[in-house]
C-alpha cells in the first residue's frame, strides 16, 4: 500500500495494523481494490498469493503497478505508453552520434543512450564528446550516478548485468527510462506553460500598444477634422482678388497634400480596429472600446461633416473670383469711359474757351 501511495500520489484507505495473516491479506485486498478502481484488470493475483510470498505473482504485480502509474500516461501524438516511451527517447537522442534506440533492450548495452538523454535535457552534468561507445560500463555507471545525484533516480539497474546479459529485461529498462522521461517531461512542461504565458503576456503587450497607437491616433485625426471642418464651412468672401486666390491656393494645397495623408490615417486607423478585435476575440479577450467620442463611427461621422463642408467650396470659391473678375472687369470699364468723359470734357474746354473771349475782343 505504500508503494501505491508513494507512486499515485494518492492516499490509500487506512491499513490494517494487525499481523496476522488475515490483517495482510486485508491489507493486501485494499491495495488490489485501488489498482482495479484505477482500471487494471487483474488476471490470476490473489492477496493470498502475494501473501504467501509468490514470487512470480509479486512480480507481476509490482510491474503491473509500475506499468499503469509510471508508463501508461505516456503519450506522444497518442501511441501507446511504451510506443510513446520509445518515440520519446528516439526523438530527443536523434541528434547524437552512435545513438540509435529502437528497443528497449540492446540499444542501452553501450550506456550511450542514457548518457544522451541526460545530456539533452542537462548538457552541464555530462561532457558527450569525451565518451566512447567501447566503454559501456564508464557510460552506464556514469549515467546512474549522474541520475541518482542530479534528477533523484535511484539507481534500479546493475550496469555490470546490463552488459553481460544479452537481452537486457526489456521491463526493467523501460522502467528505468520511464523515471528519466518523468523527470524531464515536468521540467518541459513547465517550459511549455513558461513559454505559453510569455506568449500570452506578448499577445497582451501588443494588443495594449494598438490600443494606445487606435487613442493616439484617433484623437490626433479628430483634432485635425475639428480644425478643419470650420475653414471649409466659412463662406466669407474676400474683396480683393489676390485674397480669394489665395484661398483658392490653400484649397488645393489641402486637396492634394494634407488630406490624402489623412485618409490614410483613416483606413489605418480602421485595419487597427479590425485587427484588434479579431486578436481579442480570437483569444477569448473582451472587445476593445474606445474612450468615448472616439469611437470608429465618431470618427466616421465626423469625416462626413468634413466632406459636406468641403463639398462645393472650389465651386464657391471659383464662383467668388469669377465675380470678382466682373466686378474688376465693370470697375474697368468704367474707370475707362470717366477717363474718355474727362478727355472730352477738357477738348470741349478748350475750343470754347477761344470761342467766347472774340466777341469781347471786338467790343
């Protein structure tokens, strides 16, 4: 029972203190009663077995023990545990020279395979440019005392049987690699769920910096539509020429430098709108809102009162000079026929003058 305990992580129903043969079979009962409640079909083991010292019956089930609560929640992409077992060491000593690990049996004989799977996960306990594939048992010592003092693996093999049986058991080994890959697969999956958070505080960071760059620049385009909405609407003419062109100038100026640059702010400023809140809702975030007065349809009705200011102000301009034009033309005019008025008049002074002075010459 505290085997179980020790390798579910579970507590068991309080043992039987007695010593008595039927206090252990009790006992024993209860331990296969939470290995069944866990799924395990057990075959021909009896608490009377085990109790009567069964050797082949203990080991059975000290290894059907081992294999539902150290190897069977092994998965990778949803093999079996030991398929998943294997595919794991695979993967992770694929990248070593003289590792090839196809069983769980002879491809540890050369103690290369336990020394890669240390290095990989650890590199700066095991120096693996200065081991040798001639030398299994310095591999294999050095692999089960680096296990043992670094990662807490107590050391279940003997490297000296390893060696010189010629098919290791192939249940102690896949017990003793599956203590590496415990060891290990918590080390990354608390990488993995490091790695998650930094991706999620990231995700964050960017959508807080469109929101400020969607305030920023939504206040800086109303604040220009603002200013120049009321230029647009004031339809005060000028009365000298040379002042209406002016405004006719910094219409067109308008026309062709200021305003293109703002429609593009424009549509930017909607893309970043968009695109955050399919960030937001893709990552299951509340929507963006606006500070108020900023929202995508003020700024929308805003640009329409511009556009209706601006609609028909070059025609009103145009319309101003051409009236101005006439009103110069008729000034012109008659500044023309005052001068013709004055010249005749003066003509006229003149022969007259002559005319009436002869009468008193001849008096």
């Amino acid at each position: 029972m505290l085997l179980l305990e020790v390798i579910s992580g579970e507590r068991l129903p309080k043992p039987d203190k007695g010593k008595m043969r039927f206090h252990k079979i009790a006992n024993v009962n209860k331990a296969l009663d939470y290995i069944t409640s866990k799924g395990v079909k057990l075959v021909s083991i009896g608490a009377e077995e085990i109790v009567d010292g069964n050797v082949k019956m203990t080991l059975g089930l000290i290894w059907t023990i081992i294999l539902r609560f150290a190897i069977q929640d092994i998965s990778v992409e949803e093999t079996s545990a030991k398929e998943g077992l294997l595919l794991w060491c695979q993967r992770k000593t694929a990248p070593y020279r003289n590792v090839n690990v196809q069983n769980f049996h002879v491809s540890w004989k050369d103690g290369l395979s336990l020394c890669a799977l240390i290095h990989r996960h650890r590199p700066d306990l095991i120096d693996f440019t200065k081991l040798h594939k001639n030398d299994p048992l310095g591999n294999l010592n050095l692999a089960m005392e680096v296990a043992e003092k670094h990662l807490d693996i107590p050391k279940m093999l003997d490297a000296e049987d390893i060696i010189n049986t010629p098919k290791p058991d192939e249940r102690a080994i896949m017990t003793y690699v599956s203590c590496f890959y415990h060891a290990f697969a918590g080390a990354e999956q608390a990488e993995t769920a490091a790695n998650r958070i930094c991706k999620v505080l990231g995700v964050n960071q960017e959508n807080e910096k469109l929101m400020e760059e969607y305030e920023k620049l939504a206040s800086d385009l109303l604040e220009w539509i603002r200013h120049v909405t009321p230029w647009l609407g004031n339809r005060s003419p000028e009365k000298a020429m040379v002042d209406m062109c002016k405004k006719l100038e910094d219409f067109r100026d308008y026309r062709r430098i200021h305003k293109p640059s703002k429609v593009q702010e424009k549509c930017q400023l909607e893309i970043n709108f968009n695109t955050l809140q399919t960030k937001l809702r893709i990552n299951n975030r509340p929507a963006f809102m606006p500070s108020e007065g900023r929202m995508v349809s003020d700024i929308a009705n805003a640009w329409q009162g511009l556009e209706q200011a601006e609609k028909g102000y070059e025609d009103w301009l145009l319309a101003e000079i051409r009236r101005l034009e006439r009103v110069e033309h008729l000034a012109e005019k008659f500044r023309q026929k005052t001068a013709m008025h004055d010249e005749w008049s003066c003509l006229l002074r003149n022969f007259y003058c002559p005319v009436m002075s002869i009468p008193k010459m001849l008096n």
